[in-house]
C-alpha cells in the first residue's frame, strides 16, 4: 500500500465520526444558543469530533473491523459527554 492509498484509508475511516461531531456542535450551539453563546464552535467541534473519532478507533481495535453498529451507538454518548464537558463546565 502506498502513501495515498493509506492517507485515503485512514481520511474514510474517520470521515463519518469527523462529519458527525461537527453536526453534533452544530446542534448543540443551535438547542443552547444561549448557554453556549460563550463557547467558540470550534471548540465544540473539535472536542465532539475527537471523542467520536476516539470511539472509532476503540471499535476498530474492539471488534477487529470498522463500521460496527456497536461502534456508532457508542458515539453519540461519547459526543454528549465531550460536548458536555467542553460546553457546560464552569470555568
């Protein structure tokens, strides 16, 4: 396998987890606009986006394969948690 091949393989791996924790900031900035209004969405982002793609690597090792529907219901738990923790905490 070759340098882009890996690069493709790895960008598609994370691809859905990556696009779903931009979503999920996206709607947590929309639903508590206001007690968000202090929190950059970059932040949410990338704290949501990393948590999944964290789940993604989990249930790759996990399960030996990605793509598990175990390994995407444990995203969005994990999602809500980094959102939580990267939004809601007191400073």
């Amino acid at each position: 396998m070759g340098a882009i091949d890996f690069f493709w393989h790895v960008a598609n791996l994370f691809a859905v987890s990556g696009l779903f924790g931009l979503l999920a900031a996206g709607g947590a900035k929309l639903l508590w606009r206001r007690a968000l209004a202090g929190v950059r969405w970059p932040r949410l982002a990338l704290a949501a986006a990393g948590a999944a793609m964290a789940v993604t690597l989990a249930g790759l090792l996990f399960f030996g394969r990605d793509g598990r529907m175990a390994t995407y219901a444990l995203m969005v738990p994990a999602a809500a948690l980094a959102l939580g923790w990267a939004g809601f905490r007191r400073r």
